[in-house]
C-alpha cells in the first residue's frame, strides 16, 4: 500500500477511535457555548412531571432538575443558563434525548438493563411500587383491613399480579374489580364499586392530587414491587452525568432532598424505609 494510503488509514482510524470521547463530553460543551439547557418534561406526570395551570413545568422530576441546571451552571462559571423545556411521552422521550432534542430527561421513567442500551441513568430519585389508594372514611390502614373488601386494578398490569401475590403472602381474601385505566379506578372508588384501588404509588398520588379533595384520601403504607426511577441523559456522557449525580448527592447530604419530597408527597406520608435508603446510598462523598 503507498505510504499516503497508509496515513490516510491510519488518520482515518484514530478519529474513528476519537469520536466517542469528543461525545461523552458533548453535552457539558453543547451547553457551555449556547448557555441553554434543554429539559425534556411530562404533561401529565402528577406528581412526578406535568404542565401545570400557568404551562409551566411542575412537580418532584422538575424540582430536581433546576437544582441540577444551577449546579451545572456553577460548574461552568456561567451566570445565567436558559431552559428550554421540551414535552416528551413515553413513546418519544428516548429518540429526543438521544437526537440531542433534549439534554435530560426529567419525568417519571424507570431505570432498567433493557433501557441502558440506548440511554444513561442518574442516581436514582425515586422507589415506586404497588400500593393502594381508598377514601379515609373507609377506615383501610394496612393490607389486612382489604379483607372482605373489592380491590380495583387495571387489568393486565403489573399491578394486579404483585397485588394477588401479596394478598395471597399475607392470607387476605379480598374480591379484585378488574378496570380498564386509573381513571376508571378512581371512579370505581367514587362511586362505591370498590373499596381501593392498587397501582404504582405515585401514580396513586397523582389520582389523589388530581382529584381536588386530598383530604379525602389514604394510600396503604406497604409497598409491593420494586421500579427505581431516575433521571435519563444520553449513553456514554460520563462527564455531564458526574455533574448530574454530584448535584443529587449534595441533596441527599445536606437533607434538602427531603425537602423536596415533603413538597410534592410529605402529605400523605414520610418517607418509608426504601426513600430513607434510597437517600443515604445516594449521599456520595465528593
């Protein structure tokens, strides 16, 4: 082979070899020359990620990420940093985070093996998992008052596997009401159909929230499955992702990531056994 075929090879070869570290620092670079920082959200997340009545970004996700866009500002020496908040679903969330449409993902989306393989995960934020929502006046305050009870769930979910395996764990003989949506569980409660409805926790929340009469209701301590959620920034940016987990783990060491959580879900209750864990694994030394 001519000697300029060989260099040419072998230039060719080494900004093949250079490309995915001129990527994993791209996001960092990208904001620190326009000085704008794009947030992907959820219109409908309660209370995770949602519009609120003024179209602004709301809720515990969001809250998250403006204390993780100053902390990166402060990294960067900059002192104003734009946001620009992008609505995403759960069918487009992945393809505009990583099309660069979006810089961080800040909703409700579960950390998992499968997902990895296209995205990158934060610290997580949050433990979700399987609980049950009822009226206060009905008197359920753990899973063996459901005895005797009907239990709504949307029929094939996760949900109304983990609530039958845990009702049969803890010998409790209740009648389950399959429905086809929360919606319809919320209003098979209203309407006396049944007596709880079982779903992920935070979502029961947002039921809760989203009702308008949160005095009205209750959400079983116990929690029945396990879905870590976490924020979603792209593959391989090891660097933007440091300075997205260092900004979660100064929050769990100083305790304002309880704060946080009082705001968006301390009515119903403190955090359990799992959060408190949660936020001391998270509580990294610098």
């Amino acid at each position: 082979m001519p000697l300029h075929r060989s260099c040419c090879w072998l230039v060719a070869s080494l900004l093949l070899l250079l490309t995915p570290v001129v990527q994993a620092a791209g996001t960092l670079d990208k904001i620190r020359a326009s000085r704008t920082i794009a947030l992907g959200h959820r219109d409908s997340s309660i209370p995770f990620s949602y519009t609120g009545n003024d179209n602004q970004p709301w809720g515990y996700s969001v809250d998250l990420c403006t204390r993780v866009v100053a902390g990166i500002a402060r990294q960067l020496g900059l002192e104003e940093l734009q946001l620009l908040w992008v609505p995403v679903t759960p069918e487009t969330r992945i393809a505009k985070l990583k099309s660069g449409e979006i810089d961080l993902e800040c909703g409700s989306t579960t950390a998992s093996l499968s997902r990895m393989r296209d995205v990158d995960f934060s610290l997580p934020i949050f433990v979700d998992g399987t609980s049950y929502l009822s009226r206060r006046a009905a008197g359920i305050r753990r899973i063996e008052d459901l005895a005797g009870r009907k239990i709504a769930v949307a029929g094939g979910t996760t949900s109304e596997r983990t609530l039958a395996a845990a009702l049969a764990q803890h010998r409790v003989s209740a009648e389950l009401v399959t429905v086809s949506d929360h919606q319809h569980g919320l209003g098979a409660l209203l309407q006396g159909k049944a007596d709880a409805y079982a779903s992920d926790r935070s979502l029961l929340i947002g039921l809760a929230l989203d009702s308008g009469s949160l005095t009205d209701w209750t959400i079983g301590p116990e929690t029945f499955s396990y879905e870590p959620y976490a924020l979603m920034v792209r593959r391989n940016d090891a660097d933007f992702r440091l300075a997205v987990n260092s900004v979660l783990a100064r929050l769990s060491r100083s305790g304002e990531i309880y704060e946080i959580y009082d705001r968006w879900f301390g009515y119903f209750a403190k955090p359990g056994a799992r959060m408190d864990n949660l936020y001391y694994l998270n509580a990294l030394p610098e």
